[in-house]
C-alpha cells in the first residue's frame, strides 16, 4: 500500500487507535498546532523527539523551533514522536509508516527531519523512528530524495555516537542557525543540487558539523589521535551557536496545548539562559555559557502572551536554577499578584539552598504547598567543595527549617553518588545530612508553633554520577556498577528511619548513559546493534535490558563497562574534541586540577571572571539586568 | 471577592468530533477549561485555597465515541448572550470541539449530571470492503428480537473478574435507520443511564453483529445454530452520542430545556 495523509488517517481512526493505550498521542489537532497545506510550502521540517509525545511536549527546544520555523511562510513545520510499543507494533503489522502529527503525512516525505538529542538513552529511538519511517537507518545509504536527517541538543555536544545515522549535526543553539539552513536549502533544492553538494555548502555554516566528512585515525593501542576533515570546507573545529541578546531572540508567545496530560503540562518560560554556578559535573552548566538574562519587561509581556494565548491556569518560569535570575524577586512578586486572582498559579522548578529561595517560594506558593526540591548532592562539605557545589550545610539547615516553619511537610533532596574522590565517609554524610533535614522537620512538627500540621516528609532522590563531555569531571570515569549498588546498600541501610524515603536511578542505565556520553564513532556500530537486539525506548525502565547492552557492545568488539568507567589520561585527545562549546579545553582541565585540591570557583556572575573563555571565543558576554551586573 | 457579584449559570451543548473523538473526558474538561481562559468568558471561580474555575460536566463518554451531545455548565460573573458565549468559544476550541447551542439556565437547576438520566447513539455501520452488503433485513430481525426478549446478558470485565450484567431493561430504544442507500446503515438506540449497568453501544452493537441475540419468542432455534451465530462482517462502525435526556414520564426532554 502506498500511503498518504488521508490513508493513514484512515486507519488510525478505523483501525489503530481503538486499539491503543492513549490514542491521545497520536491525533494531533492540538490548539495552537499549525497546520499549512504541505504543497504551498518550500521547504518541510519534521520536528521529531526520540521518545514518546507524553515527554516530549514538554520540551521547550522544539516548541521556539516549531514557531521560528512556522512563522515563516515558505516553510512548514510539523512534529512527530516515539510510538509507545503497543502503536509501533500495530503499525508494523500494518505496514504504516511514522507519520507527521499536523499533517499525518509519512515523514519521509518531508526535506528536513531534526531530532534533538536531550538523554543518551534514548538515541535507539532515533533508529527506531528512521527505520518505521522507512528511511535507511545509515546516513551512507540516503539519495537524492531522502530527507535530510539532522540532530541538535545538548547530545550533540558529544555527536560521534550517532554520527553514522545522522546527515549533519547542529551545534549550540538553534534560533538563529535553523534560518540560515532553511535558506540554504531552499536555494540548492531550486536549482536541484545532488545530496552530496547540499551537504559540502552546509558544512561551511558556522555550527554545523557533517560527520561523513572526518575521519577518525587510531594509535597502535586503539587510542583515538585526532579526528580530522577529509573534506576542504569542513572546519577543524566546529564551534557551538549561541544567541547574543536573549531579549531580543525569538520567543513563542503561543504553544501546542496538549489534550492529554504530559509531564511539565504548564505553560513555559523562559527567563535565562546559561549558568556559570560551575557545578564540576554539570554539562548543562559549560555547554550554555555565559548567562544571558531576559528583561523583567520582556518575561512579563511573554507571561501575559503566552497565557493569554495558551488558556493554561500554570506558569513555569524556567531556566538552569531559575532563582539564580537577577530579578527574580520582582518579576515573582509581580506575576503572582497580576495572576493570582485569576486563579493562575506561578511554579518554581527547584529552588537554590538558601532562605530568600525559601522566602521567594513562600511568595509564591501562598496557598498550594506541594513540595520544596532542594539539590545539596553531595554529603560531606569536603566532596562539595570537589564539586564545586558552594553550598554550606548551616544554609542548608536554615533553608529547610523556614520551609518546614513555613508549612511544607515535603522536601525533596537531590544527592549524587559515585562522584570523583567520594569515599564511605562522603555516603554517609548524605544519610547523615538527610536524617538531619528529617529531624529538623519532626522537631518543628513537634512543638506547639510549629505550621506544619503532617508528619514531615523528606523524599532524597539519589543519582549516580555520569561524566559527560565538555565538563571538567570528562576524563573522570564512572564508578564500577557493583561500586555504586554497594553505596545505594550502604545508602539504604543508614537511612532507615521514619519519613525519610529514598529512590535510586537505575546503576545499569546510569552505566550505558555514560558509556554512550563519552562514547566516540566505534559506539555507534553498538548503537545499531543494540537497536537490532530490540533496543526502542530505553529510557523507560520497562524498555531497558542492560544485558542487550553489553551484548551490544561485546559484539561490536567494544567494553560498555571499559567506556563508562576508564578514566581518561588528561592529554589524550578526546571523541569531541573537533566541537567546541566556547569554554576552552585549558579551563576545563585547570577545574578538574582545582576539583582535585578541593579548590572552589566563584561564579563570575557575582564575582571576577573566571577564565571559561567563552565570552572571548564567541565574542559574547554576561547580561544581566538585575543587580549583579559586574 | 467576586463571589458576591451577580452570578449566572451558561449551560452549552457541545460536539467532539472526528480525531477529537479519541481524547478522553478528562482531557475534554481540561479543553474546556482552557478554551474558556483563552476566549476571555468570564467564569467565576471557587472561594478557597485553590481557586478553580467552576465549570461543571455532564456524563462521561468512552474514548473513541464520537458526541454531539456533551453538556456543560459555566458559571458566570456576568451576563452574556448565549450567541456570544458560542461565537467566542468557538474562536478559542481546538478543531473537532464546538460548542453547538448555549444558553442561560437558573441558577437553581441541578448539576446535568443528577439529572440525566438517558442517552441516545447513533451506530454507522460501513460495509466491508469486499461485495455487496445486505444486511438491513437481518439487522433488523436481530433488533426486534433484542426488543421482544426479556433480558440480554454480557459479560464484563470489572476489577473482580468477569461479571454478567443484565442490560436489557435499560434498553428503552433500539432501530435501524437507513439513510439514502445501503452504506452505511445506521442504528439508533436509546438507553437509560446513572444508575450503575449502563449499556454501552460497543456491547450491544456487539450482541448485533455476532449474533448473539434471545431467539425470537415462538422461533424454534436449533442448538447448533444458537451456538454457532452467523455474524455479520463490517467495515468500519462510528458511534456517535446524539442526546442526553432527563425522563419526564414517557416524554425524554433535552438538559437545555430542564434541570429540576
Ligand atoms: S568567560 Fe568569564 S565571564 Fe564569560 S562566562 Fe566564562 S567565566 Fe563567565
């Protein structure tokens, strides 16, 4: 059968969506989606998130691309996600291929199909979703006619894992860079250049890196020595995108409502960008630098826009560590008392470990408590220093004790473990602090002026450290699984006590996450290997099998264990060396030394600039508009 | 606050339609609700700590059924025509909603959801791909022997295993409407609703095709054939709510015309 838009609609109505769980994903029709008749336009971009809608709506990146694009009137975007397995397998017995939600038409009948790449573990979604597509999974085997199969997200940062599916990679941000893509293409698709010379004029677009054309050349031992362009216009180094003045970027004032319930199902915004806290193992916190902030006028006429348009009765102010903003104070307190009596409620992500974090969600949550997140991650002050977590456990202490005294019953604590140089003792710190936060808590419930009218309540959540590229902890490996289930039992059995609950992230899933993090080209044959022993939605621990992965791995003559764990000798060239994010490879070395001596860094928000590099390198700055400004 | 304000109750027929038809009513509220806050309708809100809009709904439909009878009640701060109600909200649905009729009610009527108390469908059945389809004359000897026969039994899956539930007394309706040709043939059904034992279209159209039908009083019916029905084959089946009623006596009045 060969399919079309009103075919595949056909069957989903008739067939497929009686018989699938949440036929809510698939439907579109969504306020506030675009549709545009497809042949009006010159050039289609299929948005596409490599898990399922429930996930991926809430993703931000996509909904200021799906504007930027669809404002436009020669382009017309559309989105598409993972199916669930119960839909992916009625539309493989059925024989329909992934289809566009807007239109409903096959994605491979669309130019551009852009996948962002926000968690390692869901890339096998992205082979996945080619494969349903009917698109050869191997970039190498794509003609004339193919889509233009491209990635983009804080993934890319690290691209060689993927670079055999991927046609070209979009490094940094993707505001301004989609336009330029978008023209070019336009222009050769016109006068009907083959795929080959699309990609040589790509390539020279500052921020996009064409990974068919480097090649990678090993030592005698397998030691990767440099990665190197084969083709003339390809860069050395492909350096990231950034957007200078956030104020003045392009930011949707309106989004794709969804029906059914999604995670973060509120209406977004964001306030900045970038944070130079320069936590050590923080990838979000190298890769999105320097900080550049919104105008307090620009959030609020956003606010009003975004709800006006939307008829969402919650607002998110999003950023990194969204009341590290310079005006939050004001621009809070003024969004609460414009919306408030409209029944419309502001909501804080996670708040910093101090008590005018405390004071500004009190100002904040004045009636609905729900729970306060705060993120100490490590136990000991020793280890926190390593880290470069500048948090002190008075702060701490105090910041949970207003929150109890302010009626919270629930504080969630964020901790890691596993982090580099981390002994016993740093475990028991964190069962040692926890019982602390708890005890503080029993103690106001306890006494007769005390706010909080439950038995507190404190949920510490407990991740495992997972080196990531382009961060100062990069060369650190990650500690042996059977190391980190040992600390979780040690972790368990020193926090047994009631009202304090602890939950774990997977170690087998943290351990392919980050063999795949710091992966380079040759974990891409395991990639598709895994995804031929079943691999789809891995993100999900019901999708997971960490058996297939070493399978995977072993197969293609690689140690997923090796990947994750070694720990990398600081003057070796690394997988990702030829992307920079900005931040110089000398800063990142220079903490990682600094994290050794237990030597804290300032944030060059507040204090004297600390040397990144990246404000240098893409000739950009710090913006602030609150006081701060240095 | 604003409770004090002079109040009105907005009550609306709405549709949900084609793909929208798969959203479930949870989702449908939510619609709604943010329908509302987009096209500006000034809905009062709950006194309280968390102030939520009061909008009230009529009974639940399955996902997958299609509706052109949804209800819903909108308190109001302030009076506004129902026209004007419908022409804003319409701006502000996603495709496959609209809001079919709105007027103002009393205050004083009950929620529609304790008053209604039955509904009606619509059932389209399309032929296979293959052939000629006839099948007006069978369908409609299967429904007269639905309506002569004392009860119909089918079986439900409910949390403590499979259950057996009589659904023939709530039944009030059952006929086959064909419009213009063959294709498709439509059947209409009215049922009683509320208390618990409702009969879903999916059940009884089920009883339909498969054949699983009380013989006909007076009919002799071998055993082989009462264990071996003849089903017949569709192509694709829509069902679509076409009403929501309260029962006065034998009469069945719409909620826009009653709520006591
Ligand atoms: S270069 Fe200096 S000022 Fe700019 S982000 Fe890096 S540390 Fe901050």
């Amino acid at each position: 059968m060969s399919w079309n838009s009103k075919e595949i609609m056909r069957v989903l109505q008739d067939e497929l969506l009686p018989e699938v769980v949440k036929p809510q994903r698939y439907i579109g029709n969504e306020w506030g989606s675009v549709r545009k008749d497809p042949s009006r336009c010159e050039v289609s971009f299929l948005l596409a998130f490599p898990d399922i809608y429930d996930i991926g709506m809430s993703h931000l990146g996509f909904k200021i691309l799906y504007y930027i694009l669809n404002q436009r009137e020669d382009v017309c975007a559309e989105r598409t996600y993972a199916p669930w397995h119960d839909m992916e397998n009625a539309m493989r017995q059925r024989g329909m291929p992934l289809f566009s939600l807007e239109s409903h038409r096959p994605a491979r009948e669309f130019d551009f199909i852009g996948f962002t790449l926000q968690y390692e573990l869901s890339y096998p979604a992205i082979l996945n979703m080619l494969d349903l597509a009917g698109i050869p999974v191997m970039a190498a085997s794509r003609r004339d006619g193919d889509p233009f199969i491209i990635a983009g997200g804080p993934g890319a940062y690290n691209p060689e894992p993927l670079w055999a599916f991927i046609d070209f990679f979009v490094i940094g941000e993707g505001e301004e860079v989609i336009g330029e893509i978008v023209d070019l293409y336009r222009e050769l698709k016109k006068a009907g250049a083959p795929r080959s010379s699309i990609l040589g004029r790509m390539s020279r677009i500052e921020g996009i890196y064409v990974p068919s054309f480097y090649e990678p050349v090993y030592g005698p031992g397998g030691e990767l020595e440099e990665v190197r362009p084969l083709a003339s216009e390809a860069p050395r180094v492909v350096r990231k995108r950034v957007v200078k003045d956030l104020d003045r970027a392009v930011f949707p004032d309106s989004f794709v409502v969804p029906f059914m319930e999604v995670v973060h199902d509120r209406a977004m915004l964001e306030v900045f960008r970038g944070c130079t806290r320069g936590c050590r193992f923080c990838q979000a916190g190298m890769v999105y630098r320097p900080v550049r902030e919104r105008s307090p006028e620009r959030v609020k006429e956003l606010a009003s826009r975004i709800l006006k348009n939307t008829g969402y009765d919650e607002l998110s102010l999003s950023a990194l560590s969204i009341l590290d903003y310079s005006c939050a104070a004001q621009v809070l307190h003024d969004l609460v008392s414009r919306y408030g009596p409209e029944g419309i409620t502001v909501s804080l992500p996670s708040l910093r470990v101090d008590t005018f974090s405390v004071d500004l969600a009190k100002e904040v949550e004045k009636t609905r408590k729900t729970g306060l997140t705060f993120a100490p991650e490590a136990g000991t002050q020793r280890l926190r220093n390593v880290i470069n977590k500048g948090v002190r456990e008075e702060d701490l202490m105090e910041a949970v004790r207003a929150a109890f005294n302010g009626g919270w019953d629930t504080i969630k604590l964020y901790f890691m473990i596993g982090l580099p140089t981390e002994t016993t003792e740093d475990i028991l710190g964190i069962a040692r602090l926890a019982r602390a936060v708890r005890d503080a808590g029993v103690e106001i419930a306890g006494s007769k002026t005390g706010a909080l009218t439950r038995f507190p309540r404190v949920n510490v959540s407990v991740a495992s450290f997972v080196p990531k590229a382009h961060t100062p902890f990069q060369w650190c490996g990650q500690a042996p699984m059977e190391e980190l289930l040992e600390k979780q039992r040690l972790l368990k059995e020193s926090t047994k006590v009631k009202g304090l609950t602890l939950s774990w992230h997977d170690a087998g899933m943290s351990l392919v996450e980050a063999a795949i993090a710091r992966g380079d080209r040759r974990v891409a044959r395991a990639m598709r290997r895994a995804w031929e022993l079943g691999s789809r939605l891995d993100s999900w621990s019901e999708g997971f099998d960490l058996v297939r992965w070493q399978r995977a791995f072993e197969e293609s003559g690689l140690s997923l264990e090796s990947y994750a764990t070694r720990d990398i000798p600081l003057d070796q060239v690394l997988p990702w060396d030829h992307i920079s994010t900005g931040v110089s490879k000398e800063y990142l070395r220079a903490e990682f030394e600094r994290a050794m001596r237990g030597e804290v860094t300032p944030d060059c928000r507040f204090e004297r600039c600390s040397g990144c590099d990246v404000c240098f390198a893409l000739r950009t700055s710090p913006k602030l508009y609150g006081k701060g400004v240095r | 606050m604003q409770a004090r304000l002079m109040q009105v109750r907005m009550r609306a027929r709405l549709a949900k339609l084609d793909m929208a038809r798969f959203t479930s009513h949870l989702d449908f509220m939510r619609t709604i609700g943010r329908a509302t806050r987009r096209a500006g309708i000034p809905v009062a809100l709950t006194e309280g700590f968390h102030p939520h809009y009061k909008i009230a709904f009529g009974p639940a439909l399955g996902s997958g059924i299609a509706s052109i009878a949804e209800y819903a009640d909108f308190i109001l701060n302030c009076r506004i025509p129902g026209e004007e109600f419908s022409r804003r909200m319409n701006c502000a649905l996603p495709v496959g909603f609209e809001v079919l009729e709105a007027r103002e009610v009393p205050l004083t009527w009950k929620s529609i959801s304790s008053v209604v108390d039955a509904a009606s469908y619509e059932m389209g059945l399309w032929a296979p791909d293959e052939g000629p389809w006839r099948v007006v004359e069978e369908l409609r000897r299967r429904v007269k022997a639905i309506l002569e026969a004392p009860s119909l039994t089918v079986t439900r899956q409910t949390e403590k295993g499979l259950k057996e539930l009589d659904i023939r007394p709530k039944i009030l309706d059952l006929d086959v409407v064909e419009k213009d040709g063959n294709d498709p043939v439509f059947l209409s059904m009215i049922v009683t609703i509320g208390d618990g034992g409702t009969p879903r279209p999916e059940e009884v159209l089920q009883c339909i095709l498969s054949g699983r039908v009380p013989a006909l009083p007076g009919q002799v019916v071998s055993r082989a054939e009462s264990s071996d029905p003849h089903p017949i084959a569709v192509g694709r089946v829509s069902i679509t709510r076409t009403g929501l009623f309260l029962r006065k006596g034998r009469d069945l009045v719409s909620p826009m015309e009653a709520g006591e």
